[in-house]
C-alpha cells in the first residue's frame, strides 16, 4: 500500500527536551493573514489572531518555551519551540501523537476555530475546507549557531518575501532553504539520547511574562476586563488591552525588580506614550472601533520584598 512519506525525523525521539523550528502553512497557500508592504508584514485581523494562540502554546503545555522570535506570514507561520523537559502525561488533553505534533495539533484547532468565528462574524476571508496544510514542518535544531541563524532569518523573512518557497509568485529561491536541507543528511548529537540542548529561555521575558500575569489579575479584581494580551501591531506590542465601562484601556506594564534605578512607572517615557498611541490607533483601526473613548493606563510592578508590589497608574498621560 502506499504512503505518504512522514516530515519527521525517523530516528529522532520527538519526546526529548530541545529547540524545535516550525512552520506551518496555510491550505493551498492562501494569503489570509495579512500582506507585505515595503519588507514589513502588515497583519490583518486573523494575522493577530494567528500569534495570539501561539502565544499560549506555553500557558497550555507547561513543559513548553516559546522562543521570542516568531512570525506571521501572509500564508504561513514560522516559531521556534523550546521544550525543558518531557510533558507530564494526561496534560495534553484530548490531542494525540508526540509532544511537538500535540502543541501543534492544539494551535492548529484553537486558530482554526476562532477563524471561521471571523468568517460569521466580521467577514474574515472564508478558506477552502481547512485552514491549515495537514502536516507541518519541523526542523531539529542542533546548536547555537543554527539557533542564531534561524532567528535571523525569522526576523527578516517579510524582506525575503519574493524568494520565499509559500509565496505564490516568488521569483528565486532563498538561499536559507539550502542551508536548511543540508541538515537533514547530518547525525543529531548532543546530551540526552541525541536530543539538542534546549537553549535557557530569555530572563526579561520571563520577568515581563510573570508581571502582565500579576497585572492582569489585578486589573481583573479591579473590574476591568482584559480583552487582548501581547497585541501585536507592525509597529510594536500592547501589553494589555482592557475594558472598564464603556472606556477601551490600553496598559502598559512595566516591571523591576528593585528601584535601584528608579519606579517603574518612570521608564514610560515621552517617547514612550507617543508610540503607545500610534500602537492605540492601529487596534482601533483594526477593530474598527474608531471614535471609542481611549484612556492609558500604567502597572507598576516592583518585585522587591516578599510579596510584589502592584500598582494601578489610571490615566496616566
């Protein structure tokens, strides 16, 4: 009988601690993301969408790290997956297979169904029977350097957009597609049972990460109610969007762990508050919420002492 021939890697045990960079494509590469504008990637409402989720891939699997360099493309997804231990069993729910193909089952389900909310709801581009390719593409990361390579080209794929291979009309080849297939001839080595080392997670944004945790539970025992969290704009992120009233509140966070060089609140700067309201003015495009009541607020965190110090700054500028 015939079949088709699996993208993973047949003698790699998918179970181990490692860095891990997926793709995952759009059916019959479909532009419903968003689209590139002069080298940078202009998400459209599903764009957001689309990082939100993934965003949550390590709030739903403990075991998991989601590296900071990622990437909405107009027809796909690129992320790197960093996984410190293997999963307890039972926390994956309902989904099936290796750790590595459950997180990317759960992201797949999640995006897929708040996308044909879009489509009822606010005219979001219908897809043809599924909104994802079946399969996804995963690449061992062996080392540092293959590390520092991938995140650079993360980074920079909307500038590549014309040789990229789920582009529709590109117009080369990307020389990263070599590089990147002349690993799968080489031998995986490293510490665990050939598993790569899993590189240490970024210490800022596991101090950002645990003070948006602790101001949205403050906010939320405040009566506001968290709408979004880590917007992503072309121009930068939102810690947190909210809603008291009938007022939209958009909060920035800001966290320390002494006041050696100062409050926290006193590193939103001037310059700052501008780009906080240009980042305002993008959600409120998007949202089509033009003309909403608009207030800025800040959370001082301060981690010193025993127990954080959490501060609501309403209207801050």
């Amino acid at each position: 009988m015939w079949r088709r021939k699996s993208p993973r890697l047949s003698e790699y045990d998918y179970s181990e601690p490692g860095a891990y960079f997926v793709t995952v494509c759009v059916q019959d590469r479909q532009c419903l993301f968003g689209k590139i504008v002069g080298g940078t990637m202009c998400l459209d409402p599903p764009g957001h969408m689309v990082g939100k989720w993934w965003k949550e891939l390590d709030r739903k699997f403990p075991s998991v790290k989601i590296d900071e360099y990622y990437i909405v493309m107009p027809n796909h997804f690129h992320g790197i997956v960093m996984m410190s231990e293997p999963p307890a069993p039972g926390f994956e729910g309902g989904h099936i297979g290796p750790p590595l193909q459950r997180m990317v089952q759960w992201f797949k389900t999640m995006t897929t169904n708040e996308y044909l909310h879009g489509v009822k709801e606010h005219g979001w581009t219908p897809f043809n029977q599924h909104l994802w390719q079946r399969r996804f593409y995963d690449h061992v990361i062996r080392d540092d350097e293959a590390l520092n390579r991938i995140r650079e080209y993360i980074q920079k794929n909307p500038q590549r957009w014309e040789l990229d291979r789920e582009n529709p009309q590109a117009k080369g080849k990307d020389e990263f597609d070599r590089w990147l297939a002349a690993w799968k001839n080489r031998p995986i080595t490293g510490n665990r049972r050939g598993g790569p080392v899993c590189p240490p997670p970024d210490p800022r944004r596991r101090l950002g990460d645990h003070g948006e945790d602790l101001a949205a539970a403050a906010l939320s025992r405040q009566g506001y109610k968290i709408l979004e969290r880590n917007y992503v704009t072309p121009l930068g992120e939102i810690d947190l969007i909210a809603r008291q009233g009938k007022t939209l509140v958009i909060v920035e966070v800001k966290t320390r762990k002494s006041l050696r060089f100062g409050s926290p609140q006193e590193s939103v700067s001037l310059a700052k508050q501008n780009r906080l309201r240009r980042l305002a003015e993008h959600y409120l495009k998007d949202k089509r919420l033009t003309g909403a009541a608009v207030r800025f607020d800040v959370v001082a965190i301060t981690l010193a002492g025993e127990e954080p110090r959490v501060e609501i700054i309403a209207d801050a500028f």
